[in-house]
C-alpha cells in the first residue's frame, strides 16, 4: 500500500488531496481546496497541502505529485502533466468516462483516455476567450452576486441574453450593456452560459465525443452551466450520437487525484522503498 498526495496548481486554486493507494483499492483520505485570490502562490500550496496531509491523519507519504503550475514545489517527489492528471482522475471519479472536459480559470480542455487513463487526443479553447472560469467570476463580481449563486439563478431565466463575443473583454462590455438596459441577472447569465456551452459543445465534437464526459475543474458545480451544455450536446445527438454529462462532488479535485494516483504507480514501478515524508519533518505552513 502506497499513501500519497496530489497537489493540482491551477490558475485561480490549489488543490491537494491524500490518497491510500492499494492496488486498485483507492481511497481518498482527505481533500482541500484554496483560492489564490492575488495572495502568493507558493503560501497557498503550503497551506492547502498542510491542511489535506493533517485532515488524512497519515504520519508518512510515500510520493508527493505535482501538476498544473506546480513544477516548481520543492517537497514534491515529482510532477506530472496536467492532461495525463485530469484524465486519471476523471476514470477514479466516474470509471464509464471515455472524454473530460476540464473547464479552468484561463481555459478548457477536452481530452479523450482509454480505460486506463492514457491521453488520446486532446483539444482546448484559446486563452482570451470569453469561455473560462475567471471570465464567469468576473461577470458574477460585477453583477454583485457570487460564483456559488451564478448556476441556480441562471436555472431561472426567462429569455437568455446571447454573448457572441469570443473575446473577454467584449464581451464584459456586453454585459454592462446588458445591465444598462435592465436585463436581469438570470437572462444575463444564462446566455453567458449558453455563450460558454457553444464552445465546449465544439471541443467535445470535433474530438469525436460519445458517450459519458466526465465535468472536471472549478466549475463543475455550475448546475446552470452543465444545464446549458448538456441543452447544446442535445441539439446534435440526433445526427452524432448522445453524449452524457457526469460529474462528481470532487471534480475539482480530479487533477489532483491524478496526480496522486500516477503517483503511487510511479513509487511502485521504482520500487522507492522509503517513505518522502514522514511525521518527524514539518509540514510548511504559512
């Protein structure tokens, strides 16, 4: 048996989780999330690792796996690539997934994996497009609502506002437009939604997705996002076949338990032998 732990540096929040890793006995022992919020980067992995290792209640960690942005994390035993990550996270979430569609705070990505969560192919949207997490958060800000609000309300629109616009910027000067003339809320941000779901729809199909996609990154739990591209994939089922949308209470998660995983296989291959951390060293805090 292996324990170890996973440390997901993304653009807007770490994530860390520890796993105990049996053979295919996996079983996640504690996870934590923290939002960079403009603070330093490398406190906020100190804090958001050192909170999941004394949740799990372990004394050792056999392998520390970085992904994302953290190749520069100095307790960590190695790093690996952030497709590679979400893919095998994905598979530990919902094992039916054949394609994750990791939807960050600067981009998404669709990957497609095998059975045993090995990248295929892969296509992702462009930096500036009107289309990634930090570009929701932003919308929501100037609305006066929070991200954790922005899927329930946009479940209640009336007649969705449509965002054409694939370049943030703009399409921030049509919101305020929008507001200007007294859209509400809900109009507003389900059109955004519809907007963002346009785009992913496109990702999905020209990787040829079918089946079960798997929603991975900060916002899997946007109910109001999921509903809009689930409504998307719809439109196209018929000439291209069904595709289903799941997600899990840990998808934000799913890179970090990745890296974890890949973790555990790479301390078995290498037969390390000796545990990376253990009780007697600190666990960095800031």
């Amino acid at each position: 048996m292996a324990l170890t732990a996973g440390i997901d540096v993304g653009s807007g929040a770490i994530k860390a989780v520890v796993l105990s890793v049996d053979g295919d006995d996996i079983r996640v022992l504690a996870h934590e999330v923290g939002r960079i919020r403009r603070r330093d980067v490398a406190a906020v992995v100190d804090d958001v690792f050192g909170r999941a290792v004394r949740a799990s209640g372990v004394d050792q960690l056999d392998y520390v796996a970085t992904t994302g942005e953290g190749e520069d994390v100095p307790y960590a035993t190695g790093h690996f690539y952030g497709m590679t990550t979400h893919a095998r996270g994905a598979l530990f979430l919902e094992p039916r997934a054949r394609t994750v569609l990791d939807v960050g705070a600067l981009h998404t990505r669709a990957v497609v994996m095998d059975e045993r969560g090995k990248v295929n192919d892969y296509k992702m949207t462009s930096q500036c497009a009107s289309g990634s997490g930090q570009f929701l958060e932003n919308i929501a800000r100037y609305l006066g609502i929070t991200l954790s609000e922005v899927g329930a309300l946009s479940l209640t629109a009336a007649r969705p506002e449509t965002v054409s616009s694939i370049c943030a910027v703009l399409a921030e000067t049509d919101v305020i437009n929008m507001v200007s003339r007294g859209i509400p809320a809900p109009d507003i941000l389900r059109g955004i939604h519809d907007s963002m779901a346009g785009r992913y729809a496109q990702l999905l199909r020209r990787l040829n997705a079918g089946g079960v996609v798997f929603v991975s990154g900060g916002l899997a739990a946007d109910v109001g996002l999921g509903k809009a591209l689930q409504d998307a994939l719809d439109k196209e089922s018929a000439k291209k076949g069904a595709v289903a949308l799941h997600t899990h209470a840990l998808a934000i998660h799913a890179g970090a338990i990745g890296a974890s995983i890949w973790g555990a296989r790479r301390h078995e291959t290498r037969n390390l032998g000796r545990p990376w951390w253990t009780s007697t060293q600190p666990i960095p805090t800031h």
